[in-house]
C-alpha cells in the first residue's frame, strides 16, 4: 500500500472572496479566459490549518488501508461485474461461495472510495462555484437597483443568471455532477447485487449437500 505523501495532497483552492473578487476584475475587463483560469489557479490558506486536531495514528493507518490508492477502481469494479455474471454450474457453485463474501466486501471498499473522491471533486470545485453564484448575485442585485427586477430574488433567478454569465463552466459542471451522481447509484446496486449473489449461493450450495 502506498502512503501518502504531501506531494499527493492538491493544494485546496482560494477562499470564496478572493476567488469572487478576481471574477470580478475580470469580468469588468470582459475576459472569460482569464476570469476562469483566475479563479483556478488560486491558491487557499486555511486560517484553521494549526487548529486541526490530528488523527490518531492507528485511525489514520486504517482508513488508508480503507482508502488504498494504488488499487485499480476501473479493473476492480470490471472485475466485481465478471463474478455477477459468471455461470451457477453446479460444481461452480462451491468454489464461487467461497469468494463471494469477499467481494461483497470489495464491492462495498469501491463504493466507499468512489464517495470520498466525489466528496474532493464536490469540495474542490465549490469556491469557484460559490464564487459564480455571488457575481450573479451581484448583477441580479444590480438590475434590482436599477429598476429592471422589482421582485425578491430567488434561488432560480440566481441558478439562470450563472447559466447566463458562465454557460461553458456551468453546463461542465452540472454534467459531471450528473455523472458522478448516477454513478454512485451504479456502484450501489453493484454492491446490492453482491450481497444478493453471496445469498443466492450460499441457497444453493446448502441445497447440493
């Protein structure tokens, strides 16, 4: 298992602030290239980062056992895929019985590491996300103070003026989101499927004796 180093940890990305001011800058200059690459190139420095309480050593070591990243998710969940729909021949019942217990396990270990790494995506990309949400606000506060809007502002009206201000960046990531979402769902009724096949031939094993 390979530890991790402070090399594999990415740096985390700038406060919302900051990240909103640069957009706004670059707004105001009409560059969209530069607004985004702005924002993602930002570095953040957590005023809590001395405060953190450490993981106990024994806790940490687990959950990197947990969270191993050297093994192949793709191969592993292609592999997880083979088992369900190998043959139940009699014969090849008994020696299947005898893995399917772990692979439950594996199932479940691949789901759990699929989270974490939606959980970063998710985290990463909610400054600069967060940051589009308040330049919409600002220009639908604008358009209020200018006597275009009379009504209250709402979550919708906040939701289309980033579509109309970062189209490009906001349909990405309303993709990916979309992607990773199913895909969790996907892992989770791999896992489901596991258990089930664990039951069904442990049924049938016990049946043939």
């Amino acid at each position: 298992m390979r530890k991790l180093k402070p090399q594999d940890v990415p740096p985390a990305p700038d406060s919302v602030g900051t990240v909103s001011a640069k957009l706004s800058t670059a707004i105001e200059k009409g560059d969209k290239e530069s607004r985004v690459s702005a924002a993602r190139a930002a570095v953040f420095e957590s005023a809590n980062a001395t405060k953190e309480t450490p993981m106990a050593v024994p806790m940490r070591r687990i959950i990197e056992a947990e969270f191993d990243t050297d093994t192949d998710l793709v191969a592993e969940k292609e592999r997880l895929e083979d088992v369900l729909d190998s043959s139940n021949r009699q014969g090849h019942q008994a020696s299947a019985l005898e893995q399917a217990e772990t692979n439950a396990r594996k199932a479940f270990r691949l789901l759990i590491r699929f989270r974490k790494m939606h959980a970063e995506w998710e985290m990463d990309n909610s400054t600069i996300f967060s940051a589009m949400r308040i330049e919409a606000e600002k220009a639908l506060q604008r358009e209020k103070e200018q006597g275009y809007r009379s009504k209250q502002i709402t979550d919708k009206d906040v939701e289309a003026m980033i579509s109309t201000m970062f189209p490009d960046e906001y349909r990405a990531q309303e993709v990916r989101r979309l992607e990773a979402k199913q895909t969790e769902k996907s892992l989770e009724h791999l896992v489901d499927m596991c258990g089930s096949k664990c039951k069904s031939l442990n049924t049938l094993v016990g049946k043939g004796r």
